[in-house]
C-alpha cells in the first residue's frame, strides 16, 4: 500500500509546472499546517504558537541540543538555596518597539500569569512559584514553596517568552518581544509576516522577512514547493513518500537530522493479559522496529529505549533492549501461560489508534508480525476526540501515540509512569504502579544537583524498561524539505523555525 501511494505521490508531483521564483527575493515562503492558536507567548501551548514564539520572544533560559539550560536574557544565575532562583539579566536589550528590557517585564510577565490576569494553561506550569521579586532594574529574583528539579526547564524559551510589563489582550494579536524577528502582519488562517530585528542582541538574522502561509493539505504544500511558490515545506509536515518524491526534483533539498518526537504502544496494566510482565516483553520482541522503520518512514526514524531521546543530558544508554527477537517472544508467553492454540493464536488484543494514516499503517504491520508469535490483533481506528476520551478514561488494552516535545524534560517520568498521575491529573492512562519507582521519580523531582539526579534517572529509566509500561518504538527524524536557495539550515533536535535565525538567501 504504502510502495502504492508513493508511485500516486511522484506521478502527481511529476505532472507540476515548472519552478517559478518567489515574488519577493528577500522573502522566505515559509508553509505551516495550521494557525498558531495564540502568538502571546503567556497563553499559547500548540507546537505552532510555540515555534513562532522562539522567533518572536525570548525567556530567561534557553536549551542547547543535549537540554542542557544556557543563557538567554540572563547572561548568570545561582541558587542561593533550593527554594531561591537569582537571575542577572542582560544588559541593553529592547523590545521590537524600542522599549528597554528590564527585570520589571519579567517580573510582569510572570505575576500576569500566577495571579491568573492571563487566563493561560501555562500557570499550571508553575505552582510551587511562591513569589518573583525585581530587587533591581537587571535582577530578578524566584521564591519557591517546595524545592522542584525542572523548575530551570520550564524558564527555558519557547516555553515561556517575556513580554513588555503592562501587555494586555493585544499581545496576543501585536506581539512585541526581544527575539530575532519582529512581527509585520497577521492574517487569520491565512498568513503572519515576520522581519529581522536588526538590533537582536544575538545578531541581525541575515533573512530578511519570512511569510509564514497557512496551508493545511499537505499535497498542497507539496506541490507549491515543487512549482517554486514556496521555499520551506515546514519541518515535518510532509509524509515520508512526498519527501522521496520531491526531492528527485533537483531545485528541492531535504534536510534530515534526528529528532526527539518519541513513538510508542501504551500497555493496560489493568487488562488481565497485559499484566503479565512476560507478555509486555514479548510483545516488545514481537516487534521489527527496523522494517517498520525502513518501510513505513522510509528509514526517517531511530529505534527509541528510553522515553528520553539520545542526545539527553540524562539518557541512560544501558537499558534492557528489545531487539526483533520472535523465538524469545514466543519463550516469554509460553512461560506466561499463553499457549498456542489449536489455531495457532494464544492471545487475543485490540489496538486503539487516531484515523492518522500513518498510525493505521503502523497498526496493519503489527498485525503481521504479531501473528508470527501468536497474537491476534485486532485495530480500532477512532475519530480523535474519541480516541482522546477512551485513552483518558482506560477504555483500552493497547493505543499508539507521540510525546512531541514533552518527553525532553526528565520529569515527564513522574507525569505518565507515577501512580500518583493517573488521569485527568496526569497522563499514566495505563494504571501503571511500581512503588520503587514512585519513590525514585519523587526523589529526582526534588535534587538539584545535576549529576545525583542523573543517577536517580538512570535507574528510573532501567527499571522502566524492565516493566514495559511502553514498547518504546522510535525517535521521528525532523525533516525539512526547502528550496536551494535558502541555505545554511540546520534542524533543532525539537524540530522547531529557530534554523531561521542563522539560515540565509542565495
């Protein structure tokens, strides 16, 4: 099917017109899937309210590309206690309408949204804050109520972007930040133009102007690159087959680097066959991740082990892995209890999945390999807002999503794998519980000190893999696919715009 589609994709892509320039040489014809939901950087959670918001704002923190914390607004910070953040700001930043930036807009930025002025998801984000304190004009200072490991993280930029004390309503339809580009216009689903700040105190991006365009199909997007209306197809917007088709095209370029977004099959510790710690394994080893990966994302995907990605500061390398190994699959259900049957099956398991059709191509593969070693599964595509609502409330044996940013912070561990985060206050949708790891989650939420953590997570990571609360499947390749003429674009493992700030024009 997929070998299909693909011929379907080169064949329509192949009938385009010839490629035509850009209206405007200086401008970056950039395609996204969908509006930003909301550009002021208090309130918007949606990856594309996020990805604009790295370009527009800044916070106090950011991450490099293993997640280590480094500088943005603040150039230094220390803790003078587990309970106290002190941040030294920058000096001679301004926002894009010429105000200076001082510790009274972080300050602000902050208060808006503990004191819930800004109605925003966001302050859920924060609530061991106790108060933030603008001692001078370029320190600011945090007050915590308990001691919170990942407190730093949830500084970092897009997560949060400080924006001018006093900003109401219309920062969220007028953002006005400090960041590498200044907003021009914004059309409802249909457009946002942005500029370089020539004053950015990271230095002028060299790409003038980028006109983000809403365009929703991804064959649409596809064949504007192809004909030369656009430049840049998003990053990730386009499937595997699309990607191996324009790029025959000589003027079109993908770039591929690895990712963090995580694929994986959730377990129901509640189902009586599930709670078997062997089945959980053999369904791991029943599992080719190789040839899925070959086939299914032509080969744009690494084999994931562990919820952290590999480029983690804290990713733990010595875990129990699992190879395709069907002969030991068939071993661990035979010590189950799962015999074959006179049919040959041993077990009978539904899959749940969106109607994504990546998800239900991901579904028909396993079905195949599965059956090798006895299990018969059976797929339940569901319409997302149903798909959502079984998940959330249990109603499942298996389903198949993506952590798309959220599982680069260490403490997305206690969110999905503790006993005390089942849903609606969390996101163990499996009813997992292990005690020793309750205990282990609760001690690296609290440590500070980098490396004692780092070894507290090592052992998490180890004893979930043992358990198999996920089959952990892989790590999603970002892939950008762009016209020749812009280059120096080099991918975030986040998959976020933020090449834009160094990438320029031929």
């Amino acid at each position: 099917m997929a070998f299909a589609c693909a011929l379907l994709v080169v064949a329509f892509l192949s009938g385009c017109g010839k490629a035509r320039d850009a209206k405007d040489a200086d401008t970056v014809n950039f395609l996204i899937e969908s509006m930003p939901i909301n550009l002021d950087p208090r309130i918007g959670t949606d990856a594309q309210s996020e990805h604009l918001h790295a370009l527009i704002f800044d916070s106090l923190v950011a991450r490099d590309a293993q997640m280590n914390v480094v500088p943005d607004l603040a150039t230094t910070w220390e803790t003078p206690d587990p309970l106290t953040y002190v941040f030294h700001l920058r000096r001679g930043v301004k926002f894009h309408d010429g105000r200076a930036l001082t510790s009274a807009d972080v300050k602000f930025t902050f208060d808006s949204i503990l004191s819930g002025a800004v109605v925003s998801p966001k302050r859920g984000t924060f609530p061991m804050v106790e108060s933030v304190e603008a001692p001078d004009e370029y320190t600011v200072v945090f007050h915590l109520r308990e001691p919170f490991s990942s407190f730093l993280w949830n500084l970092t930029r897009p997560g949060i972007g400080i924006v001018p004390a006093g900003s109401g309503k219309e920062e969220a339809r007028n953002p006005v930040g400090t960041g590498p580009f200044r907003v021009v216009s914004v059309a409802q689903d249909e457009e946002i133009v942005l500029e370089q700040n020539p004053d950015y105190f990271g230095g002028a991006p060299k790409i003038e102007r980028v006109r983000f365009r809403i365009v929703p199909e991804a064959i649409v997007r596809a064949l504007e690159l192809r004909k030369g209306s656009a430049d840049i197809g998003g990053v990730n917007s386009l499937t595997p087959d699309m990607v191996l088709a324009l790029t025959k095209t000589p003027e079109l370029i993908a770039e591929e680097q690895p990712g963090t977004q995580f694929a994986y099959i959730a377990l129901n510790f509640d189902d009586p066959i599930l709670a078997h710690r062997e089945v959980r394994q053999a369904l791991a080893y029943a599992t080719d991740r190789a040839t899925l990966i070959r086939y299914l994302l032509r080969g744009q995907a690494r084999p994931a082990s562990s919820l952290l990605p590999p480029n983690h500061w804290a990713y733990e390398p010595s875990v129990r892995r699992y190879d395709y190994d069907p002969a030991q699959a068939e071993k661990l259900l035979d010590a189950a209890g799962y015999a074959r049957g006179a049919d040959g099956v041993r077990i009978h398991l539904t899959l749940k999945t969106s109607t994504e059709e990546s998800t239900r191509l991901l579904g028909q593969a396993l079905v195949d390999q599965w059956s090798k070693v006895g299990v018969a599964l059976q797929l339940r595509p569901l319409e997302n807002a149903t798909f959502q609502s079984d998940i959330g409330r249990g109603s499942f044996q298996l389903y198949t999503l993506r952590w798309i940013g959220a599982n680069n912070d260490p403490d997305i561990f206690r969110y999905v794998f503790s006993s005390k985060r089942m849903p609606p206050d969390g996101a163990n949708r499996g009813h997992y519980r292990n005690p020793t790891l309750d205990a282990l989650i609760d001690q690296q939420r609290v440590e500070v000190d980098t490396e004692k953590r780092k070894a507290i997570l090592s052992q998490i990571q180890k004893t979930v893999a043992e358990d198999e609360p996920y089959i952990d499947l892989w790590y999603v390749d970002n892939v950008c696919v762009h016209r020749a003429r812009v280059t120096g674009i080099a991918i975030q493992p986040d998959g976020g715009y933020d090449f834009l700030d160094s990438a320029e024009l031929k």
